[in-house]
C-alpha cells in the first residue's frame, strides 16, 4: 500500500489542508491500482472535511471511500509519515508561475489551460492569435489549475475547484508581482472531456498611452478632450471582452487627472487593473460571489458610497444590470462626471441598453447626462520588418478576397503578413496593437432623432454629419499599411459595413470634418 499526501495529484491538488483535514483524512492506493480515501468518521461532518470528501469525488469517481474509527485511522497515518504536503503545494505553485513568466516574455494578453482525458495543452493569446505554448500530462495540468485556483487566488467563487461547474477568481497579485503584473482573472467551463481554464494577464504599466499611441485619430482625440471638459454626465467605453476598454480609460482618466489637479477622480473597480495615477482607486468588495445579482448590487452600493465621499469624478469600472446603471445616471444628475464601461458590441447600442435596463427614456435621450459613446477594437499590427506588399501577395489569395481588398482598400499601400515571420515578430508575422474606435458625441440634435425616429435614423444623423466609425477607422489604418485586411474584415469589424448600413444616399450626403 502506498500513502499520498491530501493534496497530492492522487488526492485533491492544492486544496488548503487545515489541521483538522490533516488529522480527519488519509488517501492511499493499493497495488492494483485502487485509490481510497480513508475517513475519520466523527469528523465527517466539519465544514472543511466535507468540502475535501465532495472535491474528492469530482476528481477520483471511481476511488473507495471508506468511514472509519479515529483510533484505527491514527495508525495509519503515523505508518504514512504524510505531513500535508506544503512542499509539493510550493513546488507546483513554482510551475503555474514558470508558465506565467512565459506568457508575460511572449506578450500573451491570456493564458489557456485546457485539460483533456489524456493530456493538457496550454495556449497563450498574442497579439490576439492562440498560440500553443507546450503540452503536460493530464495529471499536471489538473495539479496546476487547482493550485493555481485554490492557492494563489482571491475571491473565489467557490472553496475548491470544480471540474463540473464554472468558477471565477482573482489571481492575486503577489504571486506575479514579480513578473510585471498586477494578477489575473480567472475563469473556468467543463468541457466534453474535462475542463477548459483561461487567465487574462493583468499587466502593470509604467505609464498610461497617450490617445495617439492607442490608434487614435485627431479628430477623435479632440471629441475626447472636449467631452473630458464637460463638468458633468457620463461617458460610457464599449465594446466585447478585451477590446482594451481599461487601457482606453487608464489613458483619458490619468490625462483628466493631470488637467484638474484640484478634482477628486474615485474609482471602484473589480478587479483594479491599471495604476491610474490621480486617482484613488478602491476594490469592488463582494462577501459571496455566488448570489444571484450580487455583482450588480455590489456595484450599486459602491456607486451610492462613492458619491457620499465628496468626489467631483467618478470610474465606475462596469455597469452590470439595472442598479449600477441607474447609480451612474443618477450620480451624474447630482453634477458628478462618471466613465463607465458596459458591454454592448457597437457604441449605438449604448442607449438601447440602458433603456432595456429600464432607465428612464427621458434621461437616456439627455445629452446632458449620456455626453458620449465609445466603442473601440483591438487589432494586430502587421512587423514592420517582414511584412509582404499586396502586390507580392495577391496571386495566393483567393478571388473573393482579391475583389474585397481592391474594392474598400488602396491597394497600393496594403501590406498583408509574412506567413513565416521573422526574429523580430517571433516568427508569428505581427508585433504589437493598436486600437480601433467610434466615438459618438451626443448632442441635442443626435437625441432628438434618438428619441423621435429611432437608433438608426440617429446613427445616419451622426454619420452624415462627419461620424468616423469603426469600419472608416480599420481602413484608414489597413491604407496605412499596418494591419492586415483579411484578418481586419474578419475578426474585427467588415470592411463592407458602411456600405451595407447607410444607404448610397446617405453616404453621398455625408460631410467630411
């Protein structure tokens, strides 16, 4: 018979052992290959203990448990010499980070552990493309994800790892200080096999980009400081999951700051990603992650704390559902200035989105209180050192993406990338991002064609009148000859979209600023 510690790949990876775990538990395997776990029966029902034995049985649904008499489990455990296994912890906590500290020299923005039956395989995302990283067994993959969960993270949304339900959690950030982040967000999903886990990289910045470093047109960069002078009302950043929304914000929020010395900029984030100096910035603070609506209320009460604290600006880092959005649109009727983010795809969508959260319409029409909308993408640069001119390329590509580039494009400056790289891009073809935006400045004509005649009469209103959108803003940069089309018309936004959403009549009309 062979005796493991509590936590070993054999028993329950990483789980925290207390003392009373330690004395109530005892895993072993005979010689025939069964694992059983041995318990001490007046124990059982210690919070902790119970948690162990269900964590446990998701991993090992075939082992034997056993109920047994203290005084015939101390024997055991003394011919087991098992102490509880903090070593084995330390040393695959050293592993997660080994593979952190890859990610981060590779410039992966997440990390994907998806275990399988009979393997693992680690992937990170660069400059937007998955990457694989290199494959483990299946057993050190799930020693990883639960040490990684159970270990090295806050705010867990459950005590232990599941390998049946999702769970979220915070990498905390000590673990990868060291490495130039500020931690991580986890979050977890079963998969036909086992379980699929993926870690966005929260990265430290020595210093926020300036508007034009981030991709930002003059003409947008001057919307955005003029709407940063409005004393009052709320600027809402959209756009999907890692469309580089806290970036964005971390770059306008630390310029708002330097420009009004005398404001007091608060900031309730969850978690804090970026240091935005200026500011003082306060963690979301959540008791149980796992409440229905939890999240919302959580941000709602923050909202309604932060406006008792005397501020004249306010981040508040998501609006969720009903609550958060109302305490924004309400903190700004008080004369505060609020930017928030919330996840629609297009910044048009902001004010439907509020309105299906029940927002009184005659405040969402306000152009007082809703001042601006910001939508924005994140998109690969093409490496500047091996990139192939479309001349040179278009006799691979198919016709159909032939007649797209010749149709929206300047053919002559349109570069695509150089399949097998070079030193400089890694050999990957692309090397650093850029970000893509639509800024909508509201106004009171733009919402009484909201409020009259719709979304889409108002979205033509701004569109004649000299809006760029996302798709004029990918272009520009696509004639630039830094990113390239196929990859923008796909994944980013379609190169065709202007056409297909305004009329010819109402591109022919439009004013050009």
């Amino acid at each position: 018979m062979e005796y493991f510690s509590l936590n070993s790949v054999d028993g329950v990876p990483s789980f925290k052992v207390t003392p009373t775990v330690q004395q109530a538990l005892l895993v072993t395997k005979e010689k025939s290959g069964v694992t059983t776990l041995y318990v001490a029966k007046t124990e059982v029902q210690e919070t902790s203990v119970l948690d162990y034995l269900n964590a446990f049985r998701e991993i090992h649904p075939d082992a034997k448990i056993q109920y047994i008499d203290k005084s015939e489990l101390i024997p055991l455990q003394d011919r087991s010499g098992i102490l509880g296994g903090d070593e084995n912890k330390s040393e695959i906590q050293k592993q997660v980070i080994d593979i952190f500290r890859a990610a981060v020299q590779r410039r992966a923005t997440d990390i994907h552990f998806i275990l399988k039956d009979d393997f693992t395989v680690v992937k990170f995302r660069i400059d937007k493309v998955l990457t694989k990283y290199r494959e483990y067994s299946a057993e050190e993959g799930q020693a990883h994800v639960f040490a990684l969960y159970q270990t090295m993270c806050e705010g867990n949304s459950k005590q232990t790892f599941s390998m049946q339900s999702p769970v979220e959690a915070n990498i905390d950030e000590k673990y990868v200080k060291e490495l130039g982040l500020n931690g991580g967000r986890l979050a977890s999903r079963p998969t036909d096999q086992r379980v699929v886990v993926v870690v966005r990289l929260l990265r430290k910045k020595s210093r926020a980009f300036t508007l034009q470093e981030l991709g930002m047109s003059q003409k947008q960069i001057d919307i955005i400081n003029r709407v940063s002078d409005i004393p009052s009302g709320v600027v809402f950043f959209s756009g999907p999951t890692n469309s580089g929304k806290s970036t964005l914000a971390q770059s306008i929020l630390e310029s708002v700051a330097a420009a009004n010395p005398g404001d007091h900029l608060i900031t309730v984030e969850d978690p804090i990603e970026n240091l935005i100096r200026g500011a003082v910035q306060t963690p979301l603070i959540v008791a149980d992650r796992s409440q229905p609506g939890i999240m919302d209320r959580a941000f709602a009460d923050a909202i309604a704390n932060l406006v008792r604290m005397d501020p004249d600006q306010l981040f508040v880092g998501e609006v969720r559902e009903t609550q958060s959005a109302v305490g924004c649109i309400s903190a700004a009727q008080t004369g505060r200035k609020v930017w928030t983010t919330i996840h629609t795809y297009y910044p048009i969508d902001i004010i439907a989105r509020l309105k299906a959260l029940n927002v009184d319409a005659d405040l969402i029409t306000d152009s007082t209180l809703i001042v601006c909308l910001i939508g924005q993408r994140t998109t690969p640069l093409l490496c500047e050192h091996c990139k192939i001119s479309y001349e040179k390329s278009k006799n691979s590509l198919r016709e159909a993406d032939r007649n797209l580039i010749e149709q929206y494009c300047d053919i002559d400056n349109v570069y695509l990338p150089n399949e097998e790289g070079c030193e400089e891009c890694d050999f990957t073809g692309h090397h650093g991002m850029s970000g893509i935006f639509e800024i909508i400045e509201t106004d009171a004509d733009f919402m009484r064609v909201y409020h009259e005649q719709g979304k889409m009469k108002a979205y033509e209103h701004w569109y004649v009148n000299g809006g760029m959108t996302l798709c004029s803003s990918l272009v520009r940069l696509v004639n630039a000859g830094k990113v390239n089309p196929l990859y923008a018309h796909r994944s980013i936004c379609n190169l065709d979209r202007d056409e297909r959403m305004f009329t010819q009549e109402i591109r022919n009309s439009r004013k050009e600023h």
